[in-house]
C-alpha cells in the first residue's frame, strides 16, 4: 500500500500546473483525486466541447522525449512543435482497476484550424491500442512511444498553422474491446463531417468508454 501511495504521488506531481496546495487536495479528495482533473478539463472546455462528463478510472501521463529529458504532458502545458514531432510514451495509473477489455489511447485537436474558427474540428491526430502487460499486481505501468500496438491513425505530429493561437490537443484513454476496431474514413471531423464532431463519436461507434484525460497546449510561433 505505501507503494502505491508514492507512484500516487509521483504522478500528481507531474500534474505541474497544480500548487503543492493544491496537491494536497488531491491526495485528500473523497474520489481519489480524479475529482481535481474533471476540473480542469471543465475549465479547459475540453468537457463538454470534447467530451461528455464521465467518471475517471486511470491517471493518463503521456510523456515526450527531448533527447535529453522527458517532459510529461500536464494538464494544459505549453508544448513547442519541435517536441511533439514523435509519439510519445505514456505512464497509465489505475488504482482501482482490476481487469480490462482493452485500452486504446487517442489524441484529437478540437481547434482546427482555429479555436475561433473551429471548421476542420475536430482533427484526428493519433489512435493505438495501448499493449497491457500481464500479469499486474497492480495497475501502474509505462509504454514506450516505440512499443505500442495497432496503430488505428498513424501518430499524426501537431501543426498549428500561423496565427490560430494555442490549439488544445487532448489525450483521451478509451476501455473497451479493441480486437476489431475501424479507424475512422477520415482524420477531419474524425470521418464525421460535422464541425465539432470527433473522438466522441468515434468512441460510441466502437462501443468504448472514456477512463481518462489530459491535454497540453500548443501554437504556431508565427502569430
């Protein structure tokens, strides 16, 4: 159990928006802390703009490689494109899980080409079933960006065009059964041509379920 407790609380902390104040909440928070990131998924408008409101089974931390260090996607943090060229690995936590049909891991832009002008939205970046290992003793474990599985959507690096702002690029964990899943026709409105439309309703297509959520930020340098 104290193991547990500090792989806890080594991956709140690359929650790095958050205060050590805030932390604290966290860790005391009746729902195990999942409370904290809804919040700001809400605030971000990534709930209800992208997702439907849904209970959080998993801590969902991808990561990116600087050749040097990993920085660990948090909550809202600024990335630059030159770091999200290549996937990332991705640290998954789920302290109340037990077993799963599968995990699939998405990554979809719902600022396309804009978030004033969301006309291309959303914008299919990435889909893989996530490998889990077996056996867990219990549900904290890493994938190398080399060493996922199926690839529904080649990873797809962000772009944003000049003078569009900061885009919000959303990690989404989906479970379900992902032994045949179908991509999507299209990476534009995630083959749905509606505006605003994408991993949504791609997941409810598929018969799968959101577990989990984080998201970074990300502009042209040409404003």
């Amino acid at each position: 159990m104290a193991l547990r407790s500090i792989i806890y609380l080594t991956i709140i902390t690359l929650f790095a928006n958050y205060t050590i104040a805030d932390q604290q909440k966290i860790l005391t928070h009746g729902d195990g802390g999942f409370g904290v990131i809804k919040k700001a998924l809400s605030k971000a408008k990534i709930i209800p703009q992208v997702l439907d409101d849904f209970t959080p089974k998993c801590f969902v931390v991808p990561s990116y490689s600087t050749g040097k260090r990993e920085l660990p996607v948090a909550l809202g943090n600024h990335f630059k494109t030159s770091t999200t060229k290549s996937r990332p690995s991705l640290r998954l936590y789920c302290p109340e899980m037990s077993q799963t049909e599968g995990l699939t891991i998405a990554l979809t832009d719902p600022d396309a080409p804009s978030r004033d002008d969301p006309k291309w939205s959303e914008m299919c970046h990435w889909i893989s079933v996530v490998p889990v290992p077996e056996p867990l003793s219990y549900w904290d474990f890493s994938i190398d960006e080399d060493a996922f599985g199926e690839e529904l959507m080649e990873y797809k690096p962000p772009g944003p065009p000049a003078k569009t702002g900061y885009h919000r690029y959303v990690f989404v964990l989906l479970e379900g059964d992902n032994t045949n899943l179908t991509a999507p026709s299209d990476r534009q409105h995630w083959g749905t041509d509606k505006k605003r439309h994408g991993v949504r309703d791609w997941a409810n297509r598929e018969g799968l379920k959101v577990i989990g959520a984080n998201y970074f930020v990300e502009k042209n340098k040409k404003q």
